[in-house]
C-alpha cells in the first residue's frame, strides 16, 4: 500500500525539498558535508578514497531528483516503455559520466581543486562496474545511455553480480584470474529492500480440469530464492531525464535464515540454503561468445527473466488495463538468446495466472518481444539439455513443446511435402541428449529478429534462420547497426578533441546529433587545423605512454606509430595474426644492415584483452604475445623501431585511456564471423584509422568513410567456405613468410617451443579454420601500404579528419531512434525541468 501525505500537509513538503546543488560553491559545502556526516571522517582526514565517495555522493544527490522526477512523469503519463534485457552491462564508470551529462563537470572541477585534488586523481579512485564481458555488454550500456539522452521511457533489466568480469593479471607471461569484488563501496546503487520477488525452481506440475473444462495447470514444490532489485540511475546527457537500470540480487527467501530449520537445530544447513540462493547472482560467466551450457548459468536466466517480467506486469496491471494492450505498453528485447525464457515465462503468466486462452496469450506475447542476434559462431549458440529443463523448470518446458507443436503445424500446413525442414526448424532438436535450441525459440516467440550490422544481418537469413526466412517472409528480419555513445567516446574520452570539433561544428549540438560532424570536412585542408588535432593525438599518445611505462616498465616513444589491439582474445579475432605479423616484422629488422633500419618507421603493437578463464589457445596467443615483447623489447639493435606491449586488465577505463591514443586500428577477423565489432567505431571517431577484414560493421564504416580511408585487406565472407573445404581435402600450402615465422618460434627465439604448437598446429595440421595463412600475405602488404602512408604525416592526418567528420551514422542514438521506429514503435517522453 502506497501511503501518500494528505493536502494539508503538502505545503511543508513543498518548502522543504531540495533542489542539488548549483555551481562551485554549493558543489563544495555538499562535499564536505558529505565527507563530516555521511562518511563520519574529520574533514582533515579525508583521503582521495573519500573524496571521491563525497563527490559521488554530492552527484548521486543531484541525479536522484531528476530520476524521481523522470520516474514519476512516466508513471503519469503511462506511455509505452521499453524494458532492454541483458545479462551483461558492461557500465565501467559513473562519476565522470555523470557530471558531464548534467553538466556540471566544470564546478565540480573547480570545487575540488580549492578542496586540494585534482578532478582525474579522484575520478580515477572509481572502480569500473564491469558487469559484462565485451562488446554485447558495452553495446547494453551505450544503448541505456542513448534511451536515457534521447528521452525514452526505459528500463534495463539484468543482475547484480557480486564478482563481474575477473581482473586480469599477467605473471610471467601468462594471464592470472583474480576475483573482482566490486560493491565495496557503490554509491551508484539504490537497494530496494521493499521490492521482492519470489522465484521458483524445481517442483512438479499438476494437471486438472475446471469446471468449464478448461485444462488447469499448476506448478508446485521445488524451492524459493528471492529476488531483490537494486536500482542505478541512468542520467541522459544534458536533459532531466534519468532512467533506471534495475538489477536483481538473490537472496534465501523468507528473510536471512529458515527459523524453522534454524530453531530445530540445523544451523549449517539453514546456512548452506543461504548461500546456496546467494550463488545465483554471485558470479558473471566469463565466456565471450560461447556458451557452456552449466545448470547455473540457467537458473541465472531464470532468476533473472522472471522477477524482471513480474515486475514489469505489475507495472502494467497497475493502469487496470484490458490484456490486448499489454503491447501498446511494453516492448520487451533480448539482448541475444540469454533471456529467451521471458518468451515463455510471459505465456505461463498469461496462461496459468491469468486465466487467458492459449492463442491470445500467444498474440500478445509475440508482439511484445523482439530478438537481437549478436552472433552466428555456432559454439555461442545457446542450447539446453531438455532433461535439465525438465527439472529445472517443468512447466516451462511443457510450454515450449506447445510453442513447438503449435508452430510445426504452421510450418506443416505451408510446406506439406517437406519433412525435412520440420526436424530443421523444430525448437527441439532430436540429437542424443535432446537439445531446446534458444535462438529458434526466440524467433518463433518475437514479432522481429534483427542482426547487428548488414553483413551479418544478411549472413543471418541466409545461413542459421533461413529456414524461418521461408515460413515468416523477409520482414520478420531486420538490421540495425550496432553503434556508440559519443558522449562517453568522444566527450569524455577525449575532452580535448570534443572541444575543438565542438569550437568548429557550433558548440556540442554534435553530441546529440553525430551528423553535424560532417561540418568538420572542410577543415581537412587547413594546415593550422591540423596542426591543432595532430597536437591532441600526440598529447593523448604521451598520456598512454605514461600508462605503458607506469604498468610495464617498458618506455615507448610518442612519436611512433601506434598500433592497437584491444578486445575478447578470441581466435577468430585473429590476435594470432597480428602476433605472427608483428614477428614477420621483427625478423625483417633483423635482417637489415643498420643503415637500412634506419630509414624504417618506428612502432608500437598495443594488445588488450581478456581471454575467457577455461580458453587455453587464447591464453596461449598471450603468452606468445608477452614473450615476444619480453625479446624485441630488450633487443639493443631494435631499439624504438618495435616495440610489444600488452596491457594488462583491459577494460571500459582503460579503453577510454587506450582509444583516444591510437593511430590505427586492428579489427582482423576472419570476414564473415564478427557480428559487427564496437571498437572499431570508437577509434575510427577518435582520430584513429583502422587496418580491418571485410567484416561486420567495417564494411559500413568504409562505405560512410570512403575506400581511401581505411585499409582493407584479405579474403571475403562469400569465399570462407570453399577456402576452408580446400584446406580439408587438399594439401594445403602455407604461405612461406608465415612459414619462417613458425620456423623461428620452433627454434626458440621466443621461448621454449612446445609453448606455442597448438597455436602453430592450428594452421599447418588442423585445418587453418581462421584463414591466418590465407590472409597473411595480404595483412603484411597492407601493413606496408600504412607504413607509406604514415610517413605523409600530412596526409594521414587529413584522413584522420575526414573519417571523423563522416562518423555521425555511428551513433548509438540513431542505432535506439531505429530500434524504436522499427521495433518498438515507443516515442520519447521529455521531462520538463
Ligand atoms: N558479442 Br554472442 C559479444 O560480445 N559476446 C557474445 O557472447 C556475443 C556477441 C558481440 C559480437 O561478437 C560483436 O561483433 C558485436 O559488435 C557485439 O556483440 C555487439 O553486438
């Protein structure tokens, strides 16, 4: 029951309320107010630590109030939301985030600086919230960021992780796995104690009949975990509206203990019930792109799906609403398959709770979700043992085989002498275990399916779904190019560079219109211009420098050619060419006279990246990676010419340290299997150019950008199959420069050889199924042609010029207007101050 003050009293409601603070001044008094009574220091005791939390606490004040505002004005309003589900949102930090979106960054600057800190020292005591583990994450947090900015009525949905992504650590070479607490101190973070949900699991279903005969079933037994939501406001930039990204927690339900079990003497196993519940959000899978298909991971999707759809029913139920309407309300997308059980979860509700028949629950579940693919790698395809969904969750899996058997019987009545394509298509595969394929069941249970990037939606119908293409017709299937926040990339990454563009496109519009870029353009042919962008790449690159030599000891010289790698270590991304290559370039070195050398143009190959805990090839390319660095780095002949770095831990903040710096690029997959990639649009409107595959969204960014502003190389998606069938069946030839580069690592150049066979195996014995030595001499020959156009430095920075001022399609504000129209058909909903 919602207790509301009576009219009477609303007056000194009113008087009292606070409005956050305004300008420098008050910014200061909340922080030492803060400092003296929240966190109980003596304001001479106050360390960068408490400083910190003092000015988030001063800001989450600040945003709080918008958030209420925004919250209550969408309940008022009642307008169609948008619930975002993902398991991942990979946040990183919220402090700098949020004084720049309610722009007071510049106050609070100033405000510290009297107080006797330096706004980044205390910025840089945040601790990244990295609920996520690459780009599907971090595309769910440029999307809350983008609803937020373009006013949108919206919600995140996900779980809070007591561990996020592990912290990476290199120890002699080899990445170590460290556990990442990170909720010490959340200021970010409301729990609501008071909004519970209780989830079931296990349990048996009974059937019975009413007395209209209707079929009844009911769900019962098994155990009880509770959910708790814990909220984080999601700040718009320079607008009031603030939504909400609510988090599930799990907990044993009825309270801390059973008192039952507790007062009959069984303290430890009331305990292990306790911590049993809490394992369900203890702990983010670290799988990038693969799915391992553990009983956990289930009950995480579970745990999570339902207490998010019954809340988000409840929200509905509360306008009293008939059901058919449920979808002028509600649009619901899941982010991949990971929560594909809400289709289901949706249809129980309607069907066992609410009593409605099957094929009008059926309608309104279908129009309310929408599918979004992010891969077409068949280990990152979701499936579950049909035996464990039968004892996991039995009346769910009773519904999916309706789903099933509904759906089959369409499939059969369109395509009646086909019985192939009903063992294709059907959502249960028959193979020994049977399998309930995900991705099937959410395309049969959205009314839109899209892919991330045109290549990859079109790869999409014709390959795993063009069985559905078939039955559902092509307008099922969509694109929407995946984009980025330019407020985070751009703004806040790279202050520098956002004011100049912004003194040169007419203030920081550009920030919520990325088109107005293209104004940009014409300042490629002004020499002092370019001076002026030349001057802030190079200072960015001395701040990256700092941090390179700060975490590894190793000093890099600003003035080469940085060249950049950051993401998931994945074999398909191809870290192992780059290092092959990065070799191929060593020994070239090596075989120069010093006069020769000379003439030759410095670099430095940056990588970054986790690689999943359980991936031994990936954590055998960062071995071969740190022990490459470990000899060109210290070999005297080399010098500055080369040097390898690996940056440990890479992640949202180091990003923003990272991607401001790099002059290219390296976005190299195997063409046809990067759904679109993020990074590469973040560097690109960064200043930087990319060296890439015809791949994902970098055939969009070549085609925004032009052909002369990228470097393009290696074979084409259409050619992978055939390429990989010779590879098979004839012997195939590696290519000779990749051959000596195996020679050396088999002498032991960079340490003892077996280290590194699998990697080496891979190519020349099982089948080269990434296409290395296909694509080796075309990635060295391209790396040659950016040598030659590096030495123009006038040149390249004219690219660099251009190819930001053609980015503003990359936004992630056109990518949410899209799914919108497209999609969801929600229209923004502006707060008024
Ligand atoms: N992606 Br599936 C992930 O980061 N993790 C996953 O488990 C899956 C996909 C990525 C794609 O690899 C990348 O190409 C894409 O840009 C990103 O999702 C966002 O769509």
């Amino acid at each position: 029951v919602e207790a509301s003050i009576p009219e009477p009293q609303r007056e000194a409601w009113k008087k009292n309320q606070t409005s956050g603070f305004r300008g420098k001044t008050e910014f200061e008094k909340e922080v030492v107010r803060h400092v003296e009574t929240t966190l109980a220091r003596s304001v001479f005791n106050c360390d960068e630590n408490a400083a910190y939390a003092a000015t988030s606490l001063a800001f989450r004040d600040r945003l709080i109030l918008d958030w209420n505002r925004t919250q209550q004005r969408q309940t008022y309003r009642d307008s169609k939301r948008v619930y975002y589900l993902s398991l991942e949102f990979l946040m990183g930090r919220a402090l700098d985030n949020a004084m720049l979106n309610v722009g007071q960054k510049d106050d609070a600057k100033a405000g510290l600086a009297e107080l006797g800190f330096r706004i980044e020292d205390i910025i840089g005591q945040e601790h990244d919230a990295a609920l996520g583990n690459g780009g599907l994450g971090r595309l769910a947090a440029c999307f809350l960021d983008s609803l937020a900015s373009l006013d949108f009525p919206a919600w995140g949905y996900g779980l809070r992780y007591r561990y996020g992504i592990f912290k990476q650590e290199i120890i002699d070479g080899y990445q170590v796995e460290v556990p990442d607490y990170w909720l010490d101190f959340n200021p970010w973070e409301f729990p609501r104690h008071d909004v519970t949900v209780d989830i079931q699991f296990f349990g048996n279903v009974s059937k019975s009949v009413d007395s209209n005969g209707k079929a009844i079933a009911k769900w019962e037994g098994g155990e009880i975990v509770q959910a708790v939501a814990f909220d984080v406001p999601i700040p718009g930039y320079a607008t009031p509206t603030t939504n909400n990204l609510r988090l599930w927690s799990s907990k044993a339900s009825g309270g801390e203990f059973d008192f039952q079990k507790f007062n009959n003497g069984e303290y430890e196993s009331s305990v292990a019930d306790q911590q049993r519940a809490e394992t369900i959000s203890a702990v983010l899978y670290p799988n990038d792109n693969l799915e391992r298909g553990k009983e956990l991971r289930l009950k995480q999707q579970y745990f999570w799906v339902a207490a998010s759809l019954y809340d988000i029913v409840r929200r509905f139920k509360k306008s009293h609403r008939p059901w058919i309407e449920f979808s002028d309300q509600v649009a619901i997308q899941l982010n991949d398959t990971h929560p594909t059980l809400a289709i289901v979860e949706l249809q129980r509700i309607l069907l066992d709770i609410e009593g409605l028949e099957w094929s009008l629950a059926w309608d309104i579940v279908t129009s309310t979700f929408g599918y979004t693919n992010h891969t077409v790698l068949p280990e990152a395809l979701e499936k579950w043992p049909v035996g464990l969904m039968q004892h996991l969750l039995p009346r769910h899996l009773q519904i999916i085989y309706d789903i099933n058997l509904f759906f089959l019987q369409t499939v059969e009545k369109a395509f009646p002498n086909d019985r192939d394509i009903l063992r294709r298509v059907s959502i249960i595969e028959e193979s020994q275990p049977k399998m309930v394929r995900m991705a099937f069941l959410a395309i049969v249970g959205s009314h839109k399916v899209n892919g991330v990037a045109e290549l990859h939606s079109d790869l999409i119908k014709t390959t795993i779904f063009k069985d559905f293409v078939e039955i559902y017709g092509p307008d099922k299937f969509t694109n929407v190019t995946n984009g980025i926040t330019p407020r985070r990339w751009l703004h806040q990454a790279n202050p520098r560079l956002s004011e100049l563009i912004a003194s040169k496109v007419g203030g920081h519009d550009f920030l919520k219109d990325l088109t107005l870029l293209n104004r940009l353009e014409r300042y490629a042919e002004d020499k002092d211009f370019r001076k002026e962008w030349y001057e802030i790449k190079y200072a960015n690159k001395v701040r990256l420098a700092k941090h390179i030599k700060a975490t590894t000891g190793v000093t890099v010289n600003p003035a080469a050619l940085f060249d950049v790698q950051v993401k998931r270590i994945h074999e398909y991304k191809r870290q192992q060419l780059n290092i092959f290559g990065v070799i191929h370039r060593y020994l070239t070195l090596k075989g120069m006279t010093p006069e020769e050398r000379k003439k030759m143009l410095p670099r430095v190959s940056i990588f970054g990246g986790k690689a999943a805990p359980g991936y031994w090839m990936a954590k055998q390319i960062i071995h071969l990676i740190n022990s490459v660095g470990s000899i060109v780095n210290n070999d005297p002949e080399i010098g500055d010419l080369l040097k390898v770095i690996f940056i440990a831990d890479y992640n949202v903040s180091k990003a923003e340290i990272i991607t401001p710096a790099s002059d290219l690029s390296e976005h190299i997959s195997t063409a046809g299997t990067e759904a679109s990639g993020t990074s590469n649009m973040k560097f690109v409107l960064n200043g930087g150019l990319i060296i890439g595959t015809c791949d994902g969204a970098n055939i969009e960014i070549t085609r925004e950008i032009g052909e002369s502003n990228i470097f393009l190389f290696g074979n084409l998606a259409e050619d992978v199959e055939d390429l990989r069938h010779t590879h098979n069946y004839g012997d195939h030839a590696i290519d000779s420069d990749l051959e000596k580069v195996f020679l050396e690592i088999e002498k032991g150049t960079f340490g003892t050889p077996n280290d590194f066979s699998a990697m080496i195996a891979a190519v020349r014995q099982h089948g080269d199924y990434y296409l290395v030595s296909d694509d080796f001499h075309s990635y060295i020959e391209t790396h040659h042609l950016v040598d030659e156009a590096y030495r123009n430095q006038e040149e390249w920075i004219k690219k660099s010029i251009i190819s930001v001022a053609r980015m503003g399609f990359f936004s992630s504000d056109r990518c949410i207007n899209e799914y919108a129209e497209q999609i969801w058909n929600v229209e923004p909903l502006v707060v008024h101050d």
